[in-house]
C-alpha cells in the first residue's frame, strides 16, 4: 500500500547561501540564484558569505566596474539579504574542523568554513538547500547529502 507523503515532506525548507551564488544574484541577475532566494525558504548564510560579498563589491569598486546605480542597488540588496536571513557567526568549533578531510579533495578553507557552518545548521543535509555555483562546494555538498540547486 502507498502512501501519500505531502508535498512540504519533500520540500526543504532551510536555503543555505553561499558566496558565490549570492553575488551571481546580485551582480549578474542570475535567475535560477534569484528564483532560490525568493523561493520562500528559510534563509541561512554564514557571516563569511557576507564578508566576501563585500569584499567582491570593494574590489569592483575600486578597479570602476561597479559603480554609480548598479553600486548602490548592489549595496541596497546586499543589506536587505542580511537583514532577511539568519547569519550564522564563524565559531571556534567551525574553525576547528577546517582541517578534516572533505570528501573531495583538495578543497579551500573558506569552502571548508561554508561547508561547515551548513553541516552546523542542525538540519539533516537532505533537508537543505544549498544554493552555490563554486564547483568545489557543490561536489562536496552533494557528496555530503546536502540537495543543489
């Protein structure tokens, strides 16, 4: 006998966001990064996703790609991301297992930090989002349980 299961069992609700697809949203308009963050999830991001959006955002600043309007809707969306979702600090206990060895290797600390903080959320990976376009996180994700994009 079958049985129904509805379709909130099967939906994640917790949207991981990293960096990479972050700034895909905000500088290129990536519809499918834009679709996932309006896509009524809940909405998670490690503080360092929001340290490298910036940091991204300066350097264009700075070398005259970004500026005038585009700069200050990127800037606008950019507050408006984090006031939407929750920002998990970066702990000592996330720093203390950037040394254990992902699945697969060789794999940056800073994706290790998102890895991490994503594993961290207390959520099954199954039941998690992540939202990334960095190959290195997305193969480690999926190897992990995590769902993509």
């Amino acid at each position: 006998m079958k049985t129904a299961v509805s379709e909130s069992a099967i939906r994640p609700r917790t949207l991981y966001v990293e960096t990479s697809a972050l700034l895909a949203a905000l500088l290129e308009g990536e519809s499918s990064a834009l679709r996932a963050l309006r896509g009524g999830f809940n909405v998670v991001a490690s503080a360092l996703t929001l340290a490298e959006a910036a940091r991204v955002v300066a350097r264009r600043r700075a070398a005259g790609v970004l500026g005038g309007e585009k700069l200050a809707t990127v800037h606008r969306d950019l507050r408006t991301f984090a006031r939407r979702c929750r920002v998990i600090s970066i702990s000592r206990v996330v720093l203390a297992q950037v040394g254990l060895i992902f699945p697969v290797e060789p794999i940056r600390t800073l994706d290790a930090i998102h890895l991490i903080t994503a594993q961290r959320l207390g959520a099954p990976p199954g039941e998690v989002l992540l939202l990334t376009r960095d190959r290195r996180v997305r193969a480690n994700a999926a190897a992990l349980g995590f769902l993509l994009d």
